[in-house]
C-alpha cells in the first residue's frame, strides 16, 4: 500500500481546485499501478474531502493535543482507498 502522508495547499490558493487536481493525480497513478492507500484525516472537512477521490474510514480515534489550549482532543478517522477500475474514473 502507499501512504498519504500530508496533503496541503498554502490558504491563499484554496478553493480553486488545486487539492483536487494533487488527489486526482496521485489516484490515477496508483489505480495504474493497482495499489491500496491509506491516511489519516484530522477532521470531518477533511474526511468529506478524501471520501472524494474514493477513500473511506475504517477507524476514527481522538489524539491527545497538548497544543489546543482548550484541552481538546484531536479527531482522526483513519482512511483506505482501495484501487479502483480506471473505466469507472472520470
């Protein structure tokens, strides 16, 4: 399998496609070569994002984050794309 490790566009450029024009690349080459891919998504805008170009939770846990000054935990939802038939992409 092939791990996403982080996805990120600086916020000034967000919105305008460039996150999805990184995913779409990176799927297509690993529904050509057929293998599986995981992440970790912090965040259910993220999740909705990644569930886009076919990924889907398998788990979800909440990390300690000793950053967030309200003592909030951090919410991950671990994620898996299996390959996908390339006919079926668009």
């Amino acid at each position: 399998y092939w791990n996403v490790e982080m996805v990120g566009i600086d916020p000034d450029c967000q919105g305008k496609g460039y996150g999805r024009e990184l995913m779409n690349r990176f799927c297509k080459v690993a529904d050509e070569v057929g293998v599986e891919c995981h992440l970790e998504a912090a965040g259910s805008k993220n999740e909705r994002f990644y569930e886009r170009s076919g990924f889907r939770v398998v788990s979800q846990l909440k990390i300690n984050d000793p950053t967030n000054p309200a003592g909030l935990p951090l919410d991950v939802r671990l994620m898996v794309r299996p390959p996908q038939n390339r006919s079926l992409l668009g």
